[in-house]
C-alpha cells in the first residue's frame, strides 16, 4: 500500500483512538498494594494474591512481604514462584519484615506455658518450626525470578508519594510492615487511600479450637500486637476490616475447587493441587476481604467500633479490643467499619469466576 494512502492515514488516527482508550481504562483500575504473609503453596494467602491479580478492575502495584504464616524468605520464594506460574513476574515482590517489633518466638514459647498453649502459631509453631531464613524444599518448584532490591517500608512509601490518595493499602497477615513505614513517614497513612485488612476478631461462632477459650485472639494481631496498634490508631482516611467472625462463615469446597479445575487455566491447575480440604485450611481468610474490596455488595451487614490491640503482656496480649462510641477510651483510636455479614453464595461466584478466566496481562 502506498505511504500516501487515506485508507492508512485512516488506521492512524483509529490505533491512537483505541490508544488512548486503553490507556484511560488502564487509568481508571483501582491501584492496590498488597501486604501479606505470603505461605505457600496454595492456601489462602496465594489465593488472596490470584484473586487481586485476576480482577480486571484492579491494578497491583506489588506485593510486600511479612512473616507471619510462614518465615518471610519462604514466603517470597513462593510468591514469585506463583507469579511465573500465571506469567505476571511484572508485578514487583518486595521483602519485608522477618520478626515482630517486640515479640519472639522463646519469649512467646514462655508464655504458652504460663497462659496456654495456642492452637496456631504461624512461623513460630513447633509443627513445621525451622530457623528464619531456611527455605523448604518447594513442591511447585524454585523460582527462576528475583525479589525487588528495595525493602517493603520504602516501597509502601515511595508507592504512596507517587500516586497521593489513590493507593489502597490491603493486608492480609501481620501489620509489621505497616508500621515501619509510619515510623519512618507519618503522612503515609493519610497519603493512602484506605486501609482494607483481614485480621481481629469479636465472637466467631466456631468449634475451632483455635476460639473456643479465647475468641478475641487471633493470629494477624497476636504475632506482632505492638505493629497492630501503631497502625489502628493511625490517621486513615478508612479502615475496613474482615474478622475472624464474618471468616469463619466461608469454605474452600472441593466442588469449587473441581468446577475452578475444569478451566485449564494455570492459577486453576495450582489452586486444585495444592488445595487442602482440612479444618482451618479452607476457610477462605484473606480472599473475603479482597473480593469484598472489589466488590463491597458481598458484604450484606457491617458495623463501625473503635479497634485496637491488648498489649499487657497478660493472657489477652495480642487479643482484639473494641469500643463502640459512646466507650471509646480517651486517646487516639480510628473507627473501624468491620464487616458482619456477607451474601456467601455471590463470593463463592466471584471467586470461581475469577480463578477459571485467563490472566489480565500487565499494562
């Protein structure tokens, strides 16, 4: 075709067109940062990452990495190794806190003797204990790709400068992370746009041994209590948290897991080989409150408190404390919109939805 042809003078102006459109939608995904504990393989914390990672609305500017369930070099490990499984090594994996700020495992040890013991412990608990920076044999295999030379704190920070008032803060696991970066920057949580987190709990209705005796314990807030309370009691714009109680209300199912198996899709075929129908293992944790971030329909029922953490280092250190407000203590707690109630069967949609469609490419 010659070079002075209309036709091609025609396409020109249609592909800058469908550039721009591409680039405006690219503008409008909702920018999201997620922090977590990243253990693996499969389970809740992966498939929290997938369910961020799958959903065209929503861009993940990375994701940062904080012991809790696992110790943090493991996590990271399989962190990449899911991105490469789903091809989105775009998305940076950024190091991040190995212990608490105060907390430690021989200390924690003394006080289960002393208070009881725990029915989970995370990194710390003697079923699966290893020394911090071990990593396990992987059964999904060693990744081939590198965590980003930048540690979490700075990379929450820088995130937040670049993109003021527009960066959601997700965190699924222990808040270590988070409070480093206010120790250094006190305006990142103003400069966020939300807190969304999974973590304290009320009163869950559950046989797990885990609540039966202590319902206000949970583990997000027990690992490292002090980074939960330096967090809570920042100035957020909004909080949303997704308990323990409103949790304990969802399952993983084999059929879902059959029907999400069924797409051949790459995060489909991880998620059905490492999935575990065991107690515990598949309540759907973290994938609620990103789903109901996404999608705040899910959740049918809510309520806002006053949130912080039992520091007295007692039987209730690390257990969840909440005011309403007419008893709110006098210093400086947020209000927490804490999530009651949800439209079970519409997240299990979603979820399956989202796990059996092709992998968003990066933009």
């Amino acid at each position: 075709m010659p070079t002075n042809s209309p036709r091609r003078h025609r396409l020109v102006p249609l592909f800058l067109l469908l550039l721009a459109s591409s680039l405006a939608w690219a503008d409008q995904r909702r920018k999201v940062i997620v922090n977590e504990d990243f253990s693996g393989p499969g389970g809740s914390n992966m498939q929290t990452l997938l369910v961020m990672v799958q959903s065209p609305q929503i861009e993940v500017l990375g994701v940062t990495v904080v012991s809790g369930d696992q110790w943090r070099d493991e996590e990271v490990a399989h962190t990449l190794r899911l991105l490469e499984i789903i091809g989105r090594t775009d998305i940076p994996v950024v190091p991040g806190a190995v212990f608490p700020l105060v907390r430690r495992r021989e200390e924690t040890q003394l006080w289960q003797q002393r208070y009881g013991k725990v029915a989970y412990a995370g990194a710390w608990d003697d079923r699966w204990w290893h020394e911090p920076y071990v990593i396990p044999p992987m059964p999904e295999g060693q990744p081939t790709t590198k965590p980003a030379d930048e540690d979490a704190e700075h990379f929450l920070l820088r995130m937040v400068h670049k993109y003021p008032h527009e960066v959601t803060i997700y965190e699924g696991g222990p808040m270590t992370n988070l409070a480093l970066a206010i120790s250094l920057d006190p305006q990142f949580p103003e400069l966020a746009q939300e807190l969304v987190f999974m973590g304290g709990g009320l009163s869950p209705q559950s046989d797990n041994p885990e609540w039966v005796n202590t319902p206000r314990h949970e583990f997000n807030f027990w690992f490292d209590p002090e980074a939960a309370q330096v967090v809570l009691r920042a100035p957020w714009k909004k909080i949303v948290c997704t308990p323990t109680d409103i949790s304990v209300k969802t399952r993983l199912t084999p059929a879902m897991v059959k029907q999400i198996e069924a797409s051949g899709t790459p995060q489909a075929r991880y998620i059905a080989r490492f999935y575990q129908p065991v107690p515990g293992a598949d309540i759907m944790w973290d994938e609620l409150a990103a789903a109901a971030w996404i999608d705040p329909s899910l959740i049918t029922k809510s309520e806002t408190r006053y949130m912080s953490v039992n520091l007295d280092r007692g039987a209730g250190y690390g257990d969840t404390l909440t005011w309403t407000e007419k008893d709110k203590p006098a210093l400086g707690v947020q209000p927490v919109e804490i999530q009651v109630d949800l439209d079970t069967e519409k997240f299990y949609r979603m979820f399956v939805s989202l796990m059996s469609a092709a992998t968003p490419s990066a933009h």
